[in-house]
C-alpha cells in the first residue's frame, strides 16, 4: 500500500480518499460515511469545545483509522473499543478530543488511552491518519507486531507510552524524527536490535527514554549516551557494550535518574560522574564494574539513592557520599569494598553486606577477600574503561 500522506491538510485530504477506496473493498466501515460538517443532527459535544462542530476532515480521517485499528484487534476483554462505532469518534472510549492547535474552530483527536486494556491486536498503517495526536498510552496490552512508519506523521506526538505489550522487532527508526517527542516508553515488549545514537541526540532531545526489558543492543560511547538530554534514562535488564564516558557528566544540567541496572557493563566509575548534581536516583548494580568508587560521587548533592551492589567495587567507601545530604538509601552490598566510614551508619537504608570490611557482619568469607587480593589491581582508561592488561 502506498505510504500515508504528510501532515498538510490538503495530502491528507488526498490520502483519505485513497484510504476510503481501499477501506470500501473491506468489510470494516459497516456505519455509513459521515456527514458533511456542519452537521445539523450533531448533539452536544464535549463541553470544553461545546462549540465545535464534531464533523470535519480531520475527524473524517480519524473515524477511518479508529476502524481500521479495532478491525485489527482480535481481542478487547474489557470491550474497551466496543463503543467504537459511528461517525463521532471524540465519544469512543479512550478517544481524546481537543480543538486543532493550529486551528481553534477544528476539533481534532488529540490523545487515546488505552491503558491497562489487555487488548489483543496490532496497529494498522492507517494510524497514521491521526497526525494531531498528541499522547498515545497503551501501556499493559498485547498489541504485537511494530510500530507502522505512518507513525512519522504525528507531528505532534509528546508522549509515547506503548511499555508492556508484545512489540517486536528493531528500534522504530522514524520515532528520532518526530519533532515533539519527549516522553517514550518502550519497556518490557521484545524489541531488538541496536538502539539507535540518535536515541540520546540533542535533536530528538526526549525528556525521558525508558527501554528497559526488550532485547536492544546499546553500545556506550562519548557520542551517544551522554548527548542526551533526558531527566530520565532507564536501560535495565538491556545488553550495554562500552564503558561508562568520562563524559557522563556533560548530563549535568538535565539528568535526574540514571537506571542502568543488570546490564553487563564492564568498567570504571568515571569520576566526571560527580558533576550530575541534579542526579537524584543512580542504579549501577549488578553489572562487572570495577575499580574504586569515586569520591567525586559525594559531590552529587542531590543523591536520594545511590545502589552499586554486586559489583566488583574495592577500596574504602569514601566518606564523602555517605555525607550527602540527600541521601536515604545507600546499596553497596555484593562488592569488595574493605571499609566503610561510621558516617554510614547514619544513612536510613542502608545494604553494606558481602563485602571484605573487617568485623562486620554479612560479609564474605575470608578466603574470597583474600584471593581478590590477589588478583592482578584494576587500572582505569581515560575512556573509562577497565584497562586489563596495563604495561
Ligand atoms: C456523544 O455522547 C453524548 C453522551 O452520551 C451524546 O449525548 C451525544 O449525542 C454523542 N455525540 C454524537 C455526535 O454522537
Ligand atoms: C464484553 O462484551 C461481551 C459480549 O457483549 C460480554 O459477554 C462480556 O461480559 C463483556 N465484558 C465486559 C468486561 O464488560
Ligand atoms: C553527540 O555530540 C557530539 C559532539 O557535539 C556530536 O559529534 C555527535 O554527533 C552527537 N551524537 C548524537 C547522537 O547526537
Ligand atoms: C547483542 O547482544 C547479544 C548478547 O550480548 C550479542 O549476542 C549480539 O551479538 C549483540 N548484537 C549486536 C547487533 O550487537
Ligand atoms: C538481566 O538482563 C538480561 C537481559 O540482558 C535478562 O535476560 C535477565 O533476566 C536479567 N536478570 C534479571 C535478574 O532480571
Ligand atoms: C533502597 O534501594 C534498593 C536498591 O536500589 C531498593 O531495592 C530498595 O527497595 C530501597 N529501599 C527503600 C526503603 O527505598
């Protein structure tokens, strides 16, 4: 079929009738057509935009992709589409209607929310006819399959929330060109493949990315991760290649929560790390960093929580982050840490266990602190990665 139309009102005007040929050949459209707007017959709309007519191109367009879409879902055992008949669409459930921001005298569909509706199905191509919305939630459904490239015409989509559903396949390329998206979720579907640089670019600039719980590829580089200008960066349970950058910290202005846990980082800390001070939330654990636990971290002043555990950390914990004024949970468990200040004992969560500190209790055994003694020290690149096999 023929790529949807651009987001001009006259293509899409011409891509509608294409898609209307196409539609009359299914048995999708049973309700009739339409009517020409104004519509005399029209009862009361919703009462922020009492005064808009509910008949217009553009809500002609949506009524097309709203049928298509619930003729693709096998199914709705909340009946949440079941509602979904009849030319006016802004009345089915999950269905938002606002006026046209680039015309206040057009209603439009500015958002569907379909959330937590187990709903079964896929996202057909002519979802891209609803080039006006804004916010599309169907978190907690089974929606398989991709996200069709007619998508590139939601120029205004701001946020993307289709986490924990069936999707599959690579990174939706066409998401790093939508010139208003800043809020995408993508977690726990099947997703596969590298996840694009372009992802953490300054010119998608997302607010927050959340790609835990797919199967993507990152690859860490001072290109890539550290561009971005989220507050929120959730990669857990994702394959990271790469070391951390020293570069970490040109996030600064704008990080907030950095969640790369379970990832299979090798590398060091950086201490570049410490110039996050809006960092509130930090989770590294349960990746193959190692080396010490930079002191710098104590400069991250906004710090709430701060996990490391099960890692290959050495050394003493520095002082400095149990300082933090912030902080109220600090895991450190599962590393080989030798010592930790009494500083720490003050801070409210605190995990310590499993580590080397004399006379302390939950730790290792003596004989694995000892044989990590004696493994060859670990050197860290300037690149931040762990240098094995130092001259
Ligand atoms: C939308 O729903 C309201 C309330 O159920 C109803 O009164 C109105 O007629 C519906 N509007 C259209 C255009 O179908
Ligand atoms: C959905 O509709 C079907 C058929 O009308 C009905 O049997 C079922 O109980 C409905 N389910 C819910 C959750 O309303
Ligand atoms: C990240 O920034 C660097 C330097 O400004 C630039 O060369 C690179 O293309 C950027 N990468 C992305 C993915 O935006
Ligand atoms: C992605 O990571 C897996 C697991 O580490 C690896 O087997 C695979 O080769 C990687 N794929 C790419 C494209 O890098
Ligand atoms: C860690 O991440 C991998 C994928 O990279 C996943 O298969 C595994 O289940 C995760 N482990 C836990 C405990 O969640
Ligand atoms: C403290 O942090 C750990 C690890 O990040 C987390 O599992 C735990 O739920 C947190 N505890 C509290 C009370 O916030």
């Amino acid at each position: 079929m023929a790529p949807l139309s651009g987001p001009t009102s006259k293509t899409r005007k011409s891509a509608l009738r294409h898609v209307l040929l196409l539609c009359l050949l299914l048995p999708c459209i049973s309700q009739p057509l339409p009517a020409p707007s104004p519509s005399p017959t029209a009862a009361a709309p919703p009462a922020a935009t009492l005064h808009l007519s509910p008949f217009n191109d553009r809500l002609d367009a949506a009524y097309v992709a709203l049928q298509a879409w619930k003729h693709a879902i096998i199914e709705d055992p909340k009946n949440l589409t079941a509602d979904w008949c009849g030319p006016f669409v802004c009345n089915y459930t999950g269905v938002f209607c606002t006026a046209a921001l680039d015309d206040p005298h057009i209603l439009t569909v500015a958002g569907i929310d379909l959330n937590h509706g187990r709903i079964a199905g896929f996202l057909p191509d002519h979802i891209g006819l609803l080039a006006d919305v804004a916010l599309i939630h169907l978190n907690s459904n089974r929606f398989h399959g991709t996200l069709p490239p007619s998508m590139q015409h939601m120029r205004l989509l701001y946020e993307l929330d289709i986490s924990n559903n069936l999707f599959s396949g690579g990174f939706p390329s066409f998401l790093t060109s939508l010139p208003s998206l800043k809020y995408l979720d993508l977690r726990f579907n099947k997703f596969d493949g590298e996840l694009p640089d372009a992802v953490f670019g300054r010119q998608l600039s997302l607010d927050a990315l959340f790609a835990n719980n797919n199967r993507f590829n990152v690859t860490l580089s001072s290109k890539s991760l550290t561009n971005s200008t989220a507050s929120v960066i959730v990669l857990a349970n994702t394959e990271l290649a790469g070391c951390l950058p020293p570069s970490i910290g040109d996030m600064a202005d704008t990080l907030v929560e950095l969640i790369l846990l379970n990832t299979s980082i090798s590398s060091c800390i950086p201490p570049e790390i410490g110039k996050l001070k809006k960092l509130r939330v930090l989770d590294l654990s349960r990746n193959e960093l190692a080396g010490e636990l930079p002191e710098s971290v104590g400069d991250m002043e906004s710090l709430e929580v701060l996990n490391v555990g099960y890692n290959q950390l050495s050394g003493v914990v520095p002082e400095s982050i149990c300082l933090l004024p912030k902080l109220k949970n600090l895991t450190v468990a599962g590393n080989y840490f030798c010592g930790e200040p009494v500083s720490c004992l003050h801070i409210p969560v605190r995990d310590d266990r499993m580590n080397c500190i004399p006379e302390w209790p939950h730790q290792r055994t003596h004989e694995e602190c000892i044989a990590f003694e004696h493994r060859p020290p670990v050197h860290c690149g300037a690149d931040g990665c762990i240098v094995h096999h130092p001259l």
